[in-house]
C-alpha cells in the first residue's frame, strides 16, 4: 500500500490545560491506589482528576468519489471508539453535538461545542475524501474554550483507499490525540494482540488481531498446539511454544521476513517466553531435568543460563520500566504463587501468600503487576478464579473481575490504561474468548468469539 500519512500543519503555539494534562499524567494510578478496599477498586484510573470531555464530529465528506460515503462512515465510527475506549476522555454523546459537519477552522464555530448541552473542553473535526484516486483526511483538534489559540493539532493524511485505510488513518489521528491530551502518554489504536486460537481438534495456532478485535487472522499455521505467544519489543519476532515430539519447544517467528527463523531447543520442554525491554534476551521456563526452572537466552537462543533452581518456577515476566527484576509463578512452598526477583535470580521475594496464582504480568509503568488468582482455592471452595493487579512496592491488591467464570493470563497495554484477558463464563477451555478492560476493571467486552487464549499486547 501507498501511503503518505501523517504530515502536522499550522499548529501555533498551545498553553492551555497544561495542569489537567500533567494531572492526567502524574495520577493515572494514584488515586486508585488509595482506595480502602482490599478487594476492589473504587473509581476510575483517573479517579479524583476530571476526564477531558470532547466532542468528536463527524468529519466532512471531500470529494464526489462514490467511495467516499462507505469509507467516511468507517473512519467516523473508527475514531469516534477509539476516543470512548482510551480511558481518559468523556466523550460527547452524538445526540448532545451540534448540527453540520465543519472541514476545516474556517468552518469551525466553537460556541455551539463549549456550551451546553455538549459542554466539551476540546473538539475534533476535519474533512475526508477520495480525491484525484487517493484517501484524504485533514483532522483537527481544537482547544474549544481558548478563542485566541484554538488549535492544538493539524494532521494532513493521504493514502490508497480502502476500508484498512480508512481504520488506520482514524487510528493514527486518535493516537495523536491522546498523546497531545493525555500527559504525553501514547495511544494505543494502532497496537496489536497476539492470541492463541483453536483451529481444530488438537491444533491451536497462534493468531493476531487489531487492539479493538479488528483483523484476525492467523501468523502461525503449524498443525500442532502453539501457546504462550509474546512479541518482541521493537515488534519484529514473535516467541511462542510449540508441541512437537520432545514435548513443547520454542519458536521464533519473524513477522519482518514472514517465516520462522532458527531458535535451538534445548533437552526437554521449554514453555512461557518472555522478552526482556531492550529485547536482547529471553527468559523461559524449562525442564531439561524433568523439574521447571526459569531460564534465560539470549534474543537467538544462544548462552541459555538457569536462574532458579526449585521445582515449579514458571511464567516468567521481566519489569518493562527497568529489565533489572523478573515476576514468575513458583510451587516452591506448595500451591503456585507469585513471586519477584532479580534478573540473575537474586532477591526472592514472595508476593501472595494464599490460594492458586497463575500468569503474571507486569505494568509499563513497572510499579504494578496483573495476574490470575484463585484466592480461596479448593475442594468446594467459594469463588473462582479472576484478574487482580498489585502495587509492587506495598503488595496491596486489588480485584478487577468478579464472578464471570475462569479468567487468566492478563496482559497490559501499552499506555497502562488497559488489560487484555481470557474468559471463560463456564469455566469450558474450549469456551475461552479474548476480552479487553480498563485498568481498573471496568469496560469490560470481548474481543473474540470462543476458542481464543493466552493474549498478550505488543509493546508499541
């Protein structure tokens, strides 16, 4: 695909709700981390700050291309969730917007958007069309209380049409959007989701889909069972485990080259890879004596070194922020249950004390970590098993899901905001689906349709 996207025009100088987006910033979490419950969060992830209300009009149909209408229809919707799913924003109801459709500032009148009903603080505008064989979108955003400097941001895009056009310029201009207005923190609309995917009576492949449940389709077409897929920082190769004749082994796959690359396996099964954040190294659990232990590669496979040496260490994942300590899953003293370290295997530190703890993952942020947890696990035992989060430095926890059947395998986005899961309501594996929440439990809605596990977010 030809492409020409994202020229910034005309943006004059820009001061206004400097605090509220340094308050976005700085208090995503903190807020949260007050509350006095032990089991819940109470309030949003920017709990105690004010959202930043928008208007999002749809944009101005440019151009007598038959196309046009169609493709328009798929950005307007496109941006419009990609704004209301951020979790940063309380976004004008259409019903409340005013009437018309402004292209370009000339157009724009920002009382109608500032006063009541819509009461927004900022609003997005711009025109789209297919003009001269090419998809043309020029999006603004203006600041609708400031009458002196207005404009906040000016992109100009251009692309071949189609309805993946139409998506990913919405997706870009959304992203500058929350990057301008949510603490310099970017969005997450053009993020991927790696998952794992039934294909067939014992064949699970390894699938990808756009962050909003866009596009699936499948990387890995293997004919065995893939599981435990994760994706590389700089997005280039996907690690996954695969079950051959010696048990389960690791993959590589290069999503630059299209085809697997060479990774050695070692004697015996090989499970669970996770990259550390300067993507030159992996750690993995591994059995090449019969009992799991974490151990870590380099990015090819190459000088695998163990750093546990306890029976049942699984599920490693390392601390994005710094790469220097690794979450994981060990049985040492009984039922699973997580535990930190250093990244050469000094320090232990157990973080739960109680119940069957699976899937560690840990946040951007490095200050939290979003795992499964059976807390009153046993024989006729209440409950089941759900998503929680923990602040690292007091082990304070928080649930995020409740009563919906088996949850598992968390992973965090990107900007922190969001967690992607599995959920099966009845409990069934084959029932599992992909679903998607704020990080604080709310928003929750799937993703998949049955038969999808083990998601993991990409880094960017």
């Amino acid at each position: 695909m030809s492409r020409k996207t994202g020229k910034s025009r005309l943006t004059p100088p820009y001061t206004p709700s400097i605090f509220l987006v340094a308050m976005l910033s700085l208090t995503a979490f903190l807020p949260a981390l007050r509350a006095s419950g032990q089991d819940q969060l109470t309030g949003g992830i920017n709990s105690g700050v004010a959202t930043i209300r928008i208007a999002v009009a749809d944009f101005k149909p440019a151009g007598a291309d038959a196309q046009t209408t169609a493709l328009k229809s798929t950005f307007d919707s496109t941006l419009y969730a990609d704004l209301a799913s951020a979790g940063i924003f309380d976004i004008v109801s259409k019903s409340l917007m005013p009437p018309g459709s402004p292209g370009s500032p000339s157009e724009i009148q920002l009382a109608p958007y500032a006063n009541a009903p819509a009461s927004a603080a900022f609003v997005g505008f711009g025109s789209f069309g297919v003009v001269g064989g090419r998809l043309v979108t020029n999006g603004y955003l203006f600041d609708a209380k400031n009458a002196q400097y207005p404009q906040v941001l000016a992109k100009q895009y251009s692309e071949d049409p189609s309805e993946g056009s139409a998506r990913h310029i919405a997706h870009e201009f959304a992203d500058e959007i929350i990057l301008r207005l949510g603490g310099g923190t970017p969005g997450i609309a053009e993020t991927k989701i790696y998952y794992v995917k039934i294909a067939g009576e014992n064949n699970k492949e390894i699938w990808a889909m756009d962050y909003d449940g866009a596009n699936q389709h499948a990387i890995t077409h293997l004919g065995t069972i893939s599981i435990s897929p994760r994706i590389s920082p700089d997005n280039s190769r996907l690690a996954f485990a695969s079950l051959g004749r010696y048990g389960f082994q690791l993959k590589m796959y290069s999503l630059l080259l299209g085809r697997y690359v060479n990774f050695p396996s070692g004697s015996g099964s090989a499970e669970s890879p996770a990259w550390a954040p300067n993507g030159n190294e992996i750690a993995y659990a591994a059995a090449p004596s019969g009992n799991f232990n974490i151990w870590i590669a380099d990015a090819n496979g190459n000088l695998a070194r163990r750093v546990t040496n306890f029976k049942g260490d699984v599920s490693p994942t390392y601390n994005p922020k710094t790469g220097a300590q690794i979450a994981f899953i060990s049985g040492r003293t009984g039922l699973p249950a997580l535990y930190i370290m250093n990244a050469d295997g000094s320090g232990v530190n157990a973080m739960t004390d109680g119940g069957y703890v699976s899937s560690p993952s840990w946040s951007p942020n490095g200050q939290m970590i979003a795992f499964a947890w059976d807390r009153k696990y046993g024989p006729g035992a209440p409950g089941g098993q759900d998503i929680y989060i923990m602040e690292v430095a007091t082990k304070k926890w928080w649930q995020l899901t409740h009563n919906g059947g088996r949850c598992d395998f968390p992973s965090w986005s990107p900007d922190g905001r969001h967690i992607v899961y599995a959920n099966s309501g009845d409990g069934r594996a084959d029932h599992m689906r992909v679903w998607t929440m704020l990080a604080d439990g709310t928003q929750q809605h799937a993703l998949t349709g049955a038969g999808a596990d083990m998601p993991n977010w990409s880094w960017k």
